[in-house]
C-alpha cells in the first residue's frame, strides 16, 4: 500500500473513525496539535504502576516483558492531537507502523498485537494523564469521570478503508487515571 501524503491526510481527515465523528469536522477551536507535556516522576516502579492497572481490571496496559524499573526524572512528549468532542476530551496519536499488504492485517487482533508489541497503551495512559491534569488545572468543575474521553491511535495505512479498519480506541476508568495520576504524583506508593 504506497499513498501520497496529501491524499493520506484527506483520507484520514474524512474517515468516519466512529458514529459520525470526522477529523475534518471538528472546529480548530476545538483541537490541539502536538500537545506537549512534562510529568516530573521521583521513584516510581513500574511494578506499582502495573499492580494499579491491575487492582482497576486493565491488565494490557503495561506489559510484563517490560524490566522492572523505578521511573525517575521528566516525562517529557508531545501527543500529535487533543481534541474535543460531545463534552469530551480525547487524546489521539497517529502511527505509521507497518502491519501488512492487506487490509485485514489492520483489523483490531493485528492492532492489538502492535500496540502490545511497542507499548503503546502505556504510551496512551501517561498522554491521558497529562491531559487530565492539564484539564484539572484549567477547567472548572473538571472530573475525569465527566470530561475525560478515549484515546485513539490511527494506524494510519488502513483508517478510511473499512469499517473499524486502523482504529484503536479505549476510554481508560476514570478512578485508575486519577489512581496512576496520584502514584506518579508521588502521593501514593
């Protein structure tokens, strides 16, 4: 599958990613691009980030071939997009990974598989933990039970192509953001 960038965008721009919502229909004022973002982490493991996601009944989000390590230092990253949509706010990350020639290698096993492989649901809580704290900060009346939304990440070879093709979604429990939000914070251990 060889594209043209420009005919990329327009494709993924347009795709019904779920129930109507279009990338291109969504006003500028609701959108962010490369939404940047710095979490400053003092010793935590990743076993305890792990026993959290657990505890909460999301046992893919971090995966066990990943060492046990303490985190210290600045999460630093950039999440290509934050946009707003029915009262929500959602993270979204395009990847250019290479599943196959056809297009049932971007059903959702494949996607799966990928986002496992290269931990990207790790990668998805830590960019919707800085949105809710960024939100929390900002917004009156902010809950992430309320305001938080999915995370999507477009397989961006397939979005456009069929139903469901290329797109990864999951909206994460509230209680286990605020949860993950609250370790890395240090507040609990």
């Amino acid at each position: 599958m060889l594209f043209r960038s420009g005919r990329l965008v327009d494709r993924i721009r347009g795709s019904d990613l779920d129930d109507g919502l279009r990338l291109i229909d969504l006003p500028r004022a609701a959108t962010v691009s490369e939404f940047e973002f710095q979490l400053p982490v003092d010793s935590v493991s990743l076993d305890a980030l792990r026993e959290c996601c657990l505890a909460h009944s999301v046992d893919d989000a971090i995966a066990p071939t990943l060492s046990s390590q303490t985190l210290s230092g600045m999460l630093t990253g950039f999440a290509d997009l934050i946009f707003e949509h029915d009262g929500r706010f959602h993270v979204l990350d395009y990847k250019t990974n290479w599943l196959g020639t056809r297009l049932r290698d971007y059903a959702e096993a494949n996607m799966q598989a990928a986002m496992r492989e290269h931990h990207y649901p790790l990668q998805a809580l830590i960019y919707t933990i800085a949105l809710h704290r960024y939100l929390r900060g900002r917004m009156d009346g902010y809950t992430a039970e309320r305001h938080l939304g999915d995370s999507w990440y477009l397989f961006v070879h397939a979005v456009g192509l069929g139903d469901g093709l290329g797109v990864w979604r999951r909206r994460w429990p509230a209680a286990l953001i605020e949860a993950l939000d609250e370790i890395l914070a240090g507040v609990t251990a």
